[in-house]
C-alpha cells in the first residue's frame, strides 16, 4: 500500500512539473492580462514552434502552431529595430488595466520588459512597434481572437 502511495505522489509530481515547463522553456514570451474585466493572452515562441492561450471576455481559446523561419526573422528585427533592451518603464503604481509583457530570453535583445507602469514617453513609438508584431503574429495565426 505505501508503494501505491509512493508511485501515485511521484507520478502527481512529474505530471504538475511538467505542465509548468511550457511556461518557462521559451525564446520569447508576449502576455497580456489584468482590467476591471481580466483577460488573459499569453503567446510563447519556443524555436518556430508556438503555444497560444486566451481567456476572458467569454472566449477560451488554445492552440498551437507553426512560424516560418522568415517569421522569426522578421520578429527579431523589429527587437532589433525598436531597441527593443533599451525601451525605458516607468515605475509609477498603476491598477486594474490591461497590461503587456514581453520577455525575450535569447541573443542581443535578451530583457524583460513591460508596460503595467507605462512606457516612458522617448521609448513608447519603440514599445508600440514591437507589440504591433506580436500582435500581427496573433491575428495573422488564430482564429476568433478579439
């Protein structure tokens, strides 16, 4: 009985890791959630395979699906372009908007960066240039989003 118990735990255990993993084993991240009515958006790209999610305004959508070497390519010169490390937060408290975050954990434009606080005035051109990419990634890919 107590190795019954013992396999059932560890199998609870490697089941609950694992599900986390695709939350944390990315190249690049785009979420967006909070508001007085929450949604919850979340996109990450791992090499060209890619995991979206939303929920909220009564739609709950998952998927998968594939972006073209070119795709990439294209994602990680608007990074480039827009200075996408050196975008400046500002740090003022800010509550119940929506609010964007993108985490980029590979190459020259490795940083995290997001605009629950708001971008500063000199980086918000740059910021909105890099989220109209994912948001094009987005719309171009799935079906039934907003």
């Amino acid at each position: 009985m107590k190795k019954l118990i013992v396999v059932l735990l560890l199998i609870m255990i490697t089941v609950s890791c694992s599900s986390q993993k695709a939350y944390s084993d990315f190249d690049i991240s785009y979420s967006k959630s909070g508001g007085y009515a929450p949604i919850y958006e979340n996109l990450l790209i791992k090499g060209n395979d890619v995991q979206y999610s939303f929920e909220g305004q009564e739609k709950k959508i998952k998927t998968t699906f594939q972006l073209s070497n070119e795709e990439i390519l294209n994602l990680n010169q608007v990074l480039n372009e827009n200075n996408f490390r050196h975008i400046a937060e500002d740090h003022k408290k800010i509550y119940d908007r929506v609010a964007i975050a993108i985490n980029v954990k590979k190459g020259k434009n490795s940083a995290n960066k997001t605009d629950a606080s708001m971008i500063m005035p000199q980086s918000k051109k740059n910021w909105d240039q890099v989220v109209n990419a994912f948001q094009n990634i987005i719309n171009k890919n799935v079906k039934n989003t907003q």
